[in-house]
C-alpha cells in the first residue's frame, strides 16, 4: 500500500508531543498525492501557523481497485497493517477522538465503510462526494444502531448539485437514513460536479471541520 504522510511544520521541534491524526483517502483512478494537488496539506500547515487549528498528522494511504470492500482486503489492510504502522512510526494520538477518517468520491465510501463498520476507532467520519458501498448499503442502519447513543461520530457529508445522478442519489439515501434516525450529522448541499474543482475550492472547509474536532 502506497502512502503519503504529512507531519505538521512543528513535529521535529517537539519531540514530546503527540498530534491528532487524518487518515484522507483519495478518489478512483487518482493516487495517494490527489489530496496534496488539493491543498489539504497546505491549508493544515497555514492554520496551525496562525494558530487557527492545532497541528495534526495527514496519513494519505493509496488504493488501486475498483470492487466493492469484499473482493478487494484493502480495509483489512488499512486496519490491520497501515495504522498499526502509523502508530508505531509516528507519534499521534491513538484514542478514538484524536483519529478521523474522510474521502473523496470511491475514498468517500471507504470513509464511511471503515468509520461505521469500526465506529470505536474514529471520532469523526468525512464524506465529500460520496456513493455508499452497494455491499455495503443493507448493513449501514444496524452499524449506525450498534453505536451507543452519545458516543457517535463527528458526521460530514457534502456534495455538489450538478454530480453524477447516480452517486447524486447514494449520497441522498445515505443522509436521509441519518436524518430517520437522529444521528447528528452536518449535510452540505453544494453547487458543483463531481471533480477537483469541486474538492478543491471546498478543501480548506474540510480541513477546518476536521480539525475542529481537536480543539
């Protein structure tokens, strides 16, 4: 598994500090380094030099499979290999509320696949762009009910108006199950299509929702 790992412009100069850690997964056919060509890393370098946010750890991991979760392994090597491997090598943070998870279109699906299906890793779980899983579609409401009330996630999903019907639609079903059940959430309901442009010009939003997390 190709990654790409981002470290706060502080992390040398404090080697006793621990930092809150972003697992970004990229969408299908772009690599590990689209959220860099997206501006994340430099938005999170701004904000913690202004003060703004508290410095983090970016963890970009790359994916190269189009199936749905159970043909591919890649969550099981996600949780099994990839993060054991960051916790290890990097010094963040391991309890559930210094971890998120998001993604973009196919990084979207694992975003929310990985944050609901282990829901006791991640405090907050982002989704720009985002199909559910078809596979994954009959289990999101029992994940969703084994959560314990007061102990869900942090929930974003955003998409714009003028994206693919089909994933246009997913990601309407999907909010509207949250909306059923009470579960917090924020929905943005954006212009755009399903494209950088898109992503980028909402990357800083992000970015910021994430961080707000850890202050």
């Amino acid at each position: 598994m190709p990654v790409v790992v981002y470290l706060p412009p502080c992390y040398d100069q404090q080697p006793e500090r621990r930092y809150p850690v972003l697992y970004l997964i990229h969408g299908q056919n772009f690599d590990e380094r689209q959220w860099v060509r997206l501006g994340a890393t430099a938005v999170a370098d701004r904000l913690a030099a202004s003060g703004a946010a508290p410095p983090f750890v970016i963890v970009m991991p790359g994916e190269r499979t189009w199936e749905q979760p159970a043909e591919t392994g890649w969550d099981e090597a996600f949780l099994q290999v990839l993060m054991p491997w960051v916790e290890a090598t990097f010094r963040v943070r391991n309890e559930r509320r210094y971890r998120a998870i998001g993604g973009l279109s196919r990084g979207a699906s694992w975003a929310i696949h990985l944050g609901l299906s282990h829901w006791q890793l991640f405090g907050s779980v982002g989704g720009h762009s985002p199909p559910v899983f078809w596979e994954d579609v009959p289990h999101i409401r029992r994940w969703l009910a084994a959560i314990p009330a007061g102990q869900w996630p942090r929930i974003y999903l955003d998409i714009g108006d003028a994206d693919q019907q089909q994933i246009l639609a997913s990601a309407r079903w999907f909010e509207g199950v949250l909306t059923a059940g009470a579960y917090p959430h924020e929905w943005h309901f954006n212009v755009g299509r399903h494209d950088e442009d898109y992503w980028r010009a909402h990357v800083e939003e992000y970015i910021r929702w994430y961080a707000a997390g850890w202050k």
